[in-house]
C-alpha cells in the first residue's frame, strides 16, 4: 500500500488526514525504520507494509467504534505504538497511555512522541501491576494480537470504566473466542460483537471483537500472570 493508497482507504473509513497528520505519519514511518536498525521494534519494516499492516490495520478500529467522543484511551502491549500511537495522531483529543512491559520500546515511543511533538503517556510496566494506578479509568481500552484472548480479557476489562468498551484486534480468534467462553461475564462485560473481515491488498483473516463495560470488576482480578495462564476464572 503507497501513502497515497492510504489516504484513500482511511477516506472509505470516513478518515481525512490533515496535511499535519500526513507528515507526522511520515516522521512515524521513518522513524520506525531507522531505529529498526538497531533495536528490533517489529518485523514489518517495508515502506508500503507499515503503511498497510501497521498504519492502516491500526485504524480499521475505527468501523466498530467513534473515537471522536471518547475521551480516554489504554494500548495494553502497545509495542512500537500500534494501534495506540496512530489512533493518537488521527484522534488527537485522546488522553492516550500506551502501556508495555518490554522498556526499549517505550523509549522508542518517548523519543517518538517529542519528534511528533504528541503528549502521550508511555509507561513501562506489566498490565497486572499498573492496574494499581488506573483501575477502571479508562473510555476505551485496545490491543493488538498481545496475548491469548482468555488471558487478554482479565488483564484489560478491569481498566475500563463502567459503559466504556474493551477492544481487541485480532487474525482468526475462533478458537480464542470458544476458549475464552464467559469470561467476560465474570468480569463485568458483555460481548457486543465479533467483526470479521479480510485486510485490504493481502486478504489476511482481521477479527474485532468489542466489549461494553456493564458493571464493576472485582478488585480481585486481574490475578498474578502466572496464575492467569494456568487457570481461567
């Protein structure tokens, strides 16, 4: 996919960047590159597939939910800031925390957000511990294939607000989904929907699944990640 491609995708999904949101995807794309070189960020480092895979893919979010009128939003294993950082730049009244255990990524985001001259906050830590400091705050809360769908919904649920929504990208998450079976309920949320498309260009499986916030999360949960991965609640 070239820039100009993208520009008329994100259109399709009632997307028009901004000469400002242009160049600021560019400093992104090179930046990623460049500091690809010396610190492994991400396989994807071909020009036209940032743009596709991490630029484009990032946004598709955007079918399922308005994000022109949410106010907060948590990236759980945001790695080089995908989808996190992009939604940022496209929606820049976000309160954005991009938030991830590996420290040498969230210096990549830190450098990234002054050369964007974009005020995120990009915080090191495991999703289990910084629940301390953020438990149910959140309008929105994403992620992008981090972790096994099960284990993914007890380290994120409990970081979204009552009426706020847990989003997770996904390939094919059918078996997930079966895995994962009510443990949504357990933690407060209902199951909204389940969005299943192709990506553009390279036909590959895309699964979006939304979840709407109904009711506090017990403060038990999440449990230590040992735990989670071992035995569902």
């Amino acid at each position: 996919m070239t820039k100009e491609e993208l520009y008329l995708e994100l259109e399709k999904l009632g997307i028009t960047l901004t000469d400002k949101q242009k160049e600021q995807l560019e400093i992104y794309k090179d930046f990623l590159i460049e500091y690809n070189k010396h610190t492994n960020l991400t396989r994807i480092i071909d020009e036209n597939d940032i743009y596709l895979k991490h630029f484009y893919d990032s946004l598709t979010i955007v079918k399922y939910i308005d994000l022109s009128n949410k106010n907060t939003l948590l990236d759980i294993g945001t790695g080089a800031g995908f989808p996190g950082m992009v939604l940022k730049i496209v929606y820049p009244n976000l309160e954005v925390t991009l938030l991830d255990s590996n420290n040498k990524k969230i210096t990549f985001l830190k450098q990234l957000s002054e050369k964007l001259n974009i005020k995120v906050n990009a915080i090191q830590a495991r999703s289990e511990e910084y629940i301390k400091e953020k438990r149910e705050y959140f309008d929105v809360v994403t992620s992008r294939a981090m972790a096994n769908l099960r284990v993914l919904l007890e380290l994120s649920i409990p970081y979204v607000k009552v009426n706020g929504n847990f989003i997770a990208m996904k390939a094919n998450a059918s078996e997930e989904l079966k895995e994962a079976n009510n443990t949504h309920e357990k933690l407060g949320a209902k199951l909204s929907s389940i969005n299943e498309f192709e990506l553009i260009k390279e036909n590959s499986k895309r699964t979006i699944i939304v979840y709407d916030k109904i009711s506090n999360t017990d403060t038990k949960y999440p449990r230590k990640y040992d735990i989670i991965i071992k035995k569902a609640i």
